[in-house]
C-alpha cells in the first residue's frame, strides 16, 4: 500500500493553533481494528483527534477516525511517516515494527506506553522472562528449540504440555496443546515448527480465568478496574462477567499482581493483565497486553470511566477517570463468525435483534467487510442487578439454551 498523502486537516505541530478542545495532542493509533473503533468513539465525545494507521482501506476503526492512513503498522518508513502527523504514538495492537519505536522515541517521539514494554510483550517468552525477575506468579515456563529438548521439558512439567509461539499470537492462533510427548512434533508442527521459535508453559489446572484492566497516567499514578472473569471457547474469549463471582481475597490477590505486573513496565495507557485462578486459590499471571482489551469491552456501559476514555484520559496526560462500576453487574458476550459470508452475517444480526429486545442490552458491531468462523464481529453487553438476572437475559438473546451449550 502507498501511504495516504497527510491530509490537510492533520495540522502540523509546529504550526500555532488555538486550543479548543480538553486537548490539542494528535493522538496516533498503531491499528485499526475493534480496539482502534471504539478508542475513536471515545475520542469524538471529548474532542480529542485520533489518527489510525492500519493497512486496510475499510478497517473498523477507518470511518469513526479523525483521519486514516492506509499503511502496515509493521513497516519502518510508514510508521515513521505516520509518527509525523501525530504528538503521541499509541496501541491498539502489540505485533508494531518496535525497533522502529525505538528509533523514533530517540529523536523525541512520545509512544505511550514505551516502545521498551511493547518489546517485552510482543515476545511472550521475553514477558515471561520480565515477569519472573520482577516475582510475578507465573506458570512455570522454558524456551524450545528441538525435540530432544522439548521431550526433557515434557518429563519435567508434565502432560498436558502448552506450547506457544513466542510472537504474533492472539486469540489461541499461536497455542498448542500436547497430550503425550507422541503429539510434541504434530503440535510444534502445527505452529509452524521450531524456527518459528517456541516455548512450553507448564499446564495450568485453573478453576477460573480472570482479568484485571490496569491504568497508568502520565504522572504514574495507578488506577485498577473491578476483577473480571474471562470465559474462553476455543482459546478465544467468549463471555465475560463482571464482577468477577470470587471471594474479596481472590480479588485483592489479583489486583495485586496485576498492579505490580504493570508497575513493572513503562508508560501511560491501559495495561490488561490476564490471570488463572488455580484450585487451591492461587493467582498466575498468563500475559499482559499493552492496551485496551476485550475483557473491558463492558465498561462502555457500566464503568464511570470506560477502558477506551481512560486510555485516552492516560496517554495525553489527563486526569485518570473513575474505574468503578455504576452498575452491580455487567456481562459482555462476543459476537464470533459461525459461519462464513452472507449466512454469518445473518446468523449475528438476528443475534443482535433479539438483544434489542433485553432491557440493559447494548449491541456493538465493528463493521468489519469480511465474515469469517471464529472472528470477532462484534459483542454484546448486559448491565443489571446481578450476575444470575444477566445470566438469564443471555440465555433469553442465545434463545434459552444454556451457556455450556454456546
Ligand atoms: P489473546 O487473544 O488473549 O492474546 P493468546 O493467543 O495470546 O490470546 P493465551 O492468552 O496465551 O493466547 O492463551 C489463550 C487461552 O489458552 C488462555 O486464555 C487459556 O484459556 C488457555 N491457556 C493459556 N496458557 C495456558 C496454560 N499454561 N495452561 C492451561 N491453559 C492455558
Ligand atoms: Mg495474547
Ligand atoms: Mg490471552
């Protein structure tokens, strides 16, 4: 793709302007996707200007931007074209060329968070190296590099082995899971082999996942949303709850590694920091993401502050907002293809009708041009009075089969 030209209305930053709004910071998103959609949406009703970069013409975030440059993220020259048109560079997604980041924070580009975390999260084994020397529980883990050592790392952490890819994955697209050590070569196979470069993780027996949303302003102050619990369907995340249904001990172990996991990065923004809840009431870090993320969708509608204000409020050095619900509960329900094309798009919409119906039920659709089985199209929130009354209006939208079933 050639990158747009600057558009007109993106002044430059040399130029005198009057400042009219809460905040005259250009504001650039690494991305466009749902995340990048819905920072904009936040952006309008504050007046703030987010420019997004993302290599597709009609990405979700492209028609609510102040202005979209059409250009791959993970591209030297677009990326340091892209950083002039903005006062601060952020992220809606983690695979960024960040040895261009680097570069340019060097010369004075303000990235928020820094391109130092996004190096370390980008390699989730490098995270989960970070992690360990700054005492957050973790599973245990160890990098791989051939079969004979993949076998020895087996007969130490056991069956079932997690192996991961250490970049580029999201949404279990770089997970595999081997029952035996027979399956070691189908299942490092089947992510691309050992070059891809790989690493197991011990098998982590959780009763639970849950996820913290942690921000950080400029003036480092640390502010954390409620605990939720995340509920995967095929690595994916599927449904959320929040709060998350724990005893207030679980919760407050949680958001203490969550708080210390992101005391130990740099820089401003949201931070999701998810967690396994282990049997005997243990806390394990899984991974952090450097910015907003799906188990914060529902604080759109039921926190002061919503995940995607926040971010904003933190990167151009406003005052943190108010983390805390103004509902007793809320649960998010992700809209995923089921099938591809025309069938799929009708399968989502009735989907999206029958919530219409449901008192406290906001529907969010990303637009995104192409359905495809397992994609994230769009998401469903529900506030109300408690967890159980949520649980039977979701039942009622995903017509009365039970959640196990979906
Ligand atoms: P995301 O879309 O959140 O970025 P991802 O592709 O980075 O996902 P992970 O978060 O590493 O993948 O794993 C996805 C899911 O797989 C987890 O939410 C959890 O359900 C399961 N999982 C991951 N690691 C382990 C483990 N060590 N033991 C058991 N289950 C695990
Ligand atoms: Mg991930
Ligand atoms: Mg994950």
């Amino acid at each position: 793709h050639q990158p747009h030209q600057a558009n007109a209305a993106v002044s430059p930053r040399n130029e005198e302007s009057v400042v009219h709004g809460l905040s005259e910071t250009v504001v650039g998103v690494l991305g466009g996707g749902q995340l990048g959609r819905m920072l904009c949406q936040a952006a309008s009703q504050m007046a703030i200007k987010v420019v997004v970069l993302d290599p597709q013409d009609n990405c979700p975030a492209s028609s609510f931007s102040h202005h979209h440059m059409v250009g791959s993220f993970d591209d030297s020259a677009t990326v340091q074209e892209f950083a002039k048109r903005c006062d601060v560079l952020t992220f809606e997604i983690e695979h960024v060329d960040v040895t261009t980041l680097e570069k340019l924070e060097k010369q004075g580009v303000d990235c928020q968070p820094k391109a130092s975390t996004i190096r370390i999260i980008q390699d989730k084994y490098q995270q989960k190296v970070h992690f360990s020397q700054h005492d957050i529980p973790l599973p245990e883990f160890m990098r791989l590099d051939d079969l004979e050592g993949a076998k020895k790392v087996g007969k130490r952490f056991g069956y079932p082995l997690m192996i991961k890819s250490r970049r580029l994955a999201y949404d279990g697209r770089g997970n595999a899971v081997a029952k035996r050590e027979e399956e070691l070569t189908s299942a490092v196979d089947a992510l691309g082999g050992f070059d891809r470069g790989l690493y197991a993780e011990k098998w982590a027996p959780f009763v639970k996942e849950l996820a913290v949303i942690v921000a950080r302003g400029r003036d480092n102050t640390i502010s954390c949303y409620p605990v939720v619990e995340t509920i995967h369907r095929d690595n994916i995340c599927h449904i959320v709850k929040s709060p998350a249904d724990v005893k207030w001990k679980i919760r407050e172990r949680a958001t203490e590694v969550a708080f210390n996991a992101v005391n130990s990065l740099e820089g401003a923004g949201v931070f999701a920091v998810e967690l396994f809840l282990t049997e005997d009431g243990e806390i394990l870090l899984n991974e952090v993401a450097p910015r907003p993320h799906n188990s914060g969708h529902h604080t759109i509608e039921s926190c002061y502050t919503s995940q995607y204000e926040q971010h904003l409020r933190a990167v151009v050095g406003l005052p943190l907002g108010d983390p805390s619900m103004k509902t007793p509960a809320a649960i998010m329900y992700n809209i995923l293809g089921e099938e591809e094309g025309e069938l799929g798009f009708q399968l989502a919409h009735q989907l999206m009708k029958r919530a219409l119906t449901i008192p406290g039920a906001s529907v969010h659709w990303y637009d995104k041009p192409e359905m495809r089985k397992q994609r994230k199209m769009g998401h469903i929130t529900i506030v109300g009075p408690s967890l159980s009354n949520l649980d039977g209006n979701l039942a009622t939208i995903l017509e009365g089969k039970t959640l196990d079933d979906k």
